[in-house]
C-alpha cells in the first residue's frame, strides 16, 4: 500500500470526539441562534422599498399613459366635430348666397 492511501484510511477512520465536544458545538449554535438577525431585516426592508418604489413608478407612468391616449381621442373627436361643423357651415353658406342671388335677382314692380 503507498503512503497516500495508508494516509487517506488514517485520516477517514472514526475517532472519538474531544470532551465537551457536543456542549460547544451545542452553545455554538445557541449564541448563532440568539443573534439578531437585523442583516436579514434590512435585506427584506430594501426590497420591500423597491418593490413599493418600483409599483408606484410603474403606476404613474401608466396613469400618464392613460392620460395621453384619453387626450389623443378627444382630440381626434374635437377635430371630427369642426370637420363637420365646417361642412355645415359650408352648406348653410351656399344656401345663403343662393337666398341672396334670388333676392337680388326679384324684379322690381
């Protein structure tokens, strides 16, 4: 057998743990335990804020764009209504001048 895996069985074969082994890992893991855990805390409240920033940019942003779309249609309807308003001004006026020709056009007794 060569030294590596004479080596290697050494260092796998069970050995008894020193004395008071358990009771320090045990008062370990209670002061680990103990311990406030304020990284957490923060790490929870900094992404609790971003979401909220995040939600209400988005919210704005969306509220804008709601807004434009709502003034572009009524700004579509504004144009409509003086398209047609023009056509019937138009209308009214050619009926007029038509009036104005017949009148003008009456002989005179």
């Amino acid at each position: 057998m060569n030294p590596f895996d004479k080596d290697f069985r050494e260092a796998l074969q069970r050995r008894e743990p020193p004395p008071g082994f358990a009771e320090k890992v045990l008062s370990r893991a209670r002061q680990l335990d103990s311990r406030p855990k304020r990284f957490f805390t923060w790490r929870w409240a900094a992404a609790a804020a971003a979401a909220v920033l995040v939600l209400t940019v988005g919210s704005l942003e969306y509220r804008e764009h709601l807004r434009r779309i709502e003034g572009e249609r009524a700004k579509e309807q504004v144009m409509l209504a003086l398209r047609l308003t023009g056509s019937e001004l138009r209308g009214v006026q050619e009926r007029l001048a038509r009036v104005q020709q017949r009148v003008i056009e009456v002989p005179e007794k």
